[in-house]
C-alpha cells in the first residue's frame, strides 16, 4: 500500500492548525463578544478557559489522531468501544458547520469584489450606497449569494484535493503569515483614526460599555462564562475531529504538547488583534453601526470603509481578503475531517487513493447545504426551518437556516463530542494512553499532573456548563 501522506514540516503543520483555528469566529465573533460581555473580564475568562478546557481537549484530539493514525471515524473506532461511533458525530457537524460557514465566506468575496469596484469606480462598487443599502440589496439577491457561496465550495474544494502536503500545508504555509501582516496593517489604520480610543476603552475596561449606553445591561458572570466557553470552543476548532484529523498527519517526532501550546496561544492572539482592529475603527467612524451579528462585518465595516475616503477601497480590499483567507483556511479543516475518512478507508480496502472523487462528492453534498443557506438570505426570503416545522414566533434556531445548523453543530454537537472525549480519554481509555504519545517525541510531558487533573474534574465540568450555556441562549 503506499504511503499515508502528511505534513512535510512542522510549520507547515501548525500554519494548518492555526489556520483551522483561527476564522470567522476570531474575526467577527471574538470582537463584539468581548464587547458585550464586560471587555477585560471576559478575556480573563476566556484565557483561563483556553488554558484549562481548549489546550487539553486540543493536546487530546492531537495525540489520538497521530496514536492511531487515522481520521476521526477510524480513530475512535480503533480507541473505545463505548464511543466508536463519535467520529460520526463529527463528520455530521463538518457538513451543518460547512453549510454555514461556506455561505458567509462567500458574502466575504462578494464584499472583496465590492471594495475593488469602489477602488476602480466601476459599476459593481458601492456606487454610493450606505452600508446597510448594500447589504439589503445583497439579501434580496439570493442567486448572487449563491454565486459567490459557490466560488468558495469551489476554492476550499481545489485546495483539499491538493491533499494534506500538496495543497492544505502550502496554502496555510503562504497564508498565515500573510494573514498576519494584512491584520497587523488594519490594526495600525484602526487604532490611529480619531475617535479610536473608545473602541479601545468598550474592549478594555469593565464595565464602560453600560456606563456608556452602548449596551443596556451588563451579563452575569454565569453567561459571560458560557459565552466565552462557546467561542472559545468554535475559534479552537475543537470537539468534532478536525484536529485528530490533523493530528494523523503529523510527524512522530513533533511535540504534541508545544504545538498545542502555541496553536491555542497563536488563535487567542489573532482573535485579540481582530478586536484591535475591528472595534475601534467602529467607534471611530461608524459609531452608530451595529456591534454583533452579521451586520457587524457588512455593514458596519462597509460603512467604515466608504468613509475612509480615498485609501478606503485599499482598506476594504485588505481587510475582506483577510476574512476570505481565514475563512478558507478553517473550510478546508472542515472539509478534510469527511475527505480524509473515506480515502482512508478506500486504502485500507485496497482501492487506492481516491481523494479527487471523494472530495468531489463532499463538496457537491456541501453545495447544496450552502444553496439553502444563501436561498433563504437570513431569513428574509424562502422557506425558514419555522415554515417548515409550522412554527410561530420562532427563536433563533428556527428562524433561518444559518442559525439552524450553527445552533445544531456549535450549539450541541461540539460541546458534546469535546464532553464525551474528556470522558473518554479520563475514564475509558486512561490519561497513560495520551501520555505516551506525546512522550513519543524523546520530550517529556510537562504539563501531565495539570493535564490529568483538568480532563478529571476541570474540563468535563467546564465543557457541561458550556454546553448548559449554548443551550440555554440558543433555544430559551
Ligand atoms: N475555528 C474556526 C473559526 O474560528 C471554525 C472552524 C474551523 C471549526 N474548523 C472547525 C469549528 C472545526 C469547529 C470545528 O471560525
């Protein structure tokens, strides 16, 4: 049989990784979350979180893909009897998350091709329009969104089918740092517009955000806690196997405990930055605009672009670019989690690789996912999971199907898988068993008695108050 093919160097590895980490949730969701959730208290608590719950759930899933080699189905088949099915688990929120996430990487195109009108003056430029006009005539255009939802199945599909060395490292190996120095320029542009430092004081100092009217009351510690767990889960890519996917493709002689060091370090990181440069410019030129949700990224920042002046379409272009990459870089972790069972399923029968075919099937099952998604436009037009179901007054799930499959897969299924592999890992298969992997490196395990004593006590407890939270805000 020939040879299972992986990353060809660390840093291609953690570029990968990181890249998987690091997307529309640090960018977009990281920013008005810790707004909205008390600035400096949420980001205390979202360290500590991290450190306790995101780096032994990653250090776990990394370890249990490289022991068995194999993707996430393979893997916890080989692992455990009672949770052999888990890999299911994940390769089911691999297609909701893809659904989801590829219909807003592809609005992210269509508002880079936007700034590139403006810059030129052309007919496909903001011709004048206010944020919010540009981003309600988009919604009422539901085959445009699938044009562009399209281009990017089609992107995160030729780049999977390059395989993990040929197409997943040198992407991410270019990328990353290229995704860098584009977020550190925003930053600079940001933070040294006039009225910038409100968006620094909204992020920073407790409490300023009530104290200011920007929101009316502030959360209780309980949900700041569950939101900072949530985000903290969706930003690590963590709990449905993409990093055991990862995991297999690295090297034996990789330390397992420093890549997930700096991975989670590295996401936190960006995810800060983002919030550098997101926020303030908010404050400074859109002070109006809204803080969360979608229109946080499209309309808001449309509107900070448009009142840059002449250097603004540049901005723009920079800025939206950026959010494609990161978007594209956590779409492919995605979509290798399903590709990377089924081609090593078909060595292990025998059959060769067949990765352009499966890849090619994924992506025509995920198309279709993305079309209902870009269809319904938020729900403002088309069938609604609501209409379907017959219901009235529908919460969030129900209310458009972005919403229904991000409450589905990042509401339950990811809390769950992480919950059920702490479990796994602490109760069935033993603490030794990640141990000796990560020693396999010739570097001891350091951290083992902290590691031993959060996947015991500390991380099933934080990751079940998590999964409390998620569901509470999303279905109550
Ligand atoms: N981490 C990505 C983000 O912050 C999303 C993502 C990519 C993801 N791959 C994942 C989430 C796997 C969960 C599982 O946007």
């Amino acid at each position: 049989m020939e040879e299972r093919k992986g990353f060809g160097s660390n840093f291609g590895f953690l570029m990968a990784a990181v890249g998987s980490a690091v997307g529309l949730g640090n960018i977009w969701g990281f920013p008005n979350k810790m707004g909205a959730s008390g600035g400096f208290t949420f980001l205390l608590i979202y360290l500590v979180l991290a450190v306790c719950c995101g780096f032994i759930v990653m250090v776990g899933e990394l370890a249990l893909g490289r022991k068995t080699g194999q993707g996430a189905v393979g893997a916890y088949k080989v692992l455990s009897k009672k949770f052999s099915w888990m890999g299911w688990l994940g390769i089911l929120s691999a297609f909701f998350i893809l659904f989801f996430y590829c219909a807003l990487g592809g609005y992210c195109i269509k508002y880079t091709v936007l700034n590139v009108g403006d810059l030129f003056n052309a007919g496909f430029g903001s011709n004048g329009l206010s944020g919010a006009e540009i981003f309600g005539n988009f919604m009422s255009n539901p085959a445009e969104a699938i044009i562009y939802g399209l281009i990017f199945v089609a992107l995160t599909m030729i780049i999977v089918m390059g395989g993990i060395g040929g197409g997943i490292e040198k992407v991410c190996s270019i990328g990353m740092p290229c995704l860098f120095v584009a977020l550190l320029i925003c930053i600079i542009r940001a933070c040294t517009l006039p009225g910038a430092v409100n968006g620094l004081k909204y992020m920073l100092i407790p409490g300023w955000a009530v104290a200011n009217g920007v929101i009316d009351k502030a959360p209780n510690l309980f949900q700041v806690f569950a939101t900072a767990g949530g985000q903290m889960f969706f930003s690590l890519s963590l709990g449905m196997g993409a990093m055991i996917t990862y995991g297999s493709y690295l090297d034996r002689k990789e330390n397992i405990q420093k890549n997930g060091l700096l991975i989670v370090v590295m996401d936190s990181m960006v995810a800060f930055m983002a919030a550098l440069c997101v926020l303030p410019a908010r404050f400074a030129l859109d002070p109006e605009g809204s803080l969360g949700g979608p229109s946080l990224l499209f309309v808001t920042m449309q509107n900070v672009f448009s009142r840059m002046g002449t250097v603004g379409p540049i901005f723009g272009i920079i800025f939206y670019l950026l959010v494609v990459f990161a978007a594209i870089s956590s779409s492919i972790s995605l979509l290798e989690v399903i590709v990377a069972h089924f081609v090593d399923k078909a060595r292990a029968e025998g059959k060769g690789d067949k990765r352009k075919s499966y890849t090619l099937i994924a992506t025509a099952m995920v198309s279709l996912g993305c079309i209902l998604v870009c269809a319904d436009a938020l729900g403002t037009s088309g069938i609604s999971p609501a209409d379907l179901l017959g219901i009235e007054n529908p919460k969030t799930w129900a209310a458009d199907w972005l919403d229904f499959w991000d409450c589905i897969s990042e509401g339950i299924m990811m809390p769950l898988g992480a919950l059920l592999m702490t479990f796994m890992v602490a109760y069935e298969i033993g603490t030794e068993f990640v141990k000796d992997e990560i020693e396999q490196c010739g570097n001891k395990f350091t951290m083992y008695k902290f590691y031993r004593f959060c996947i015991r006590y500390v991380t099933p407890l934080g990751l079940l108050l998590v999964l409390y939270g998620q569901i509470k805000s999303f279905f109550f």
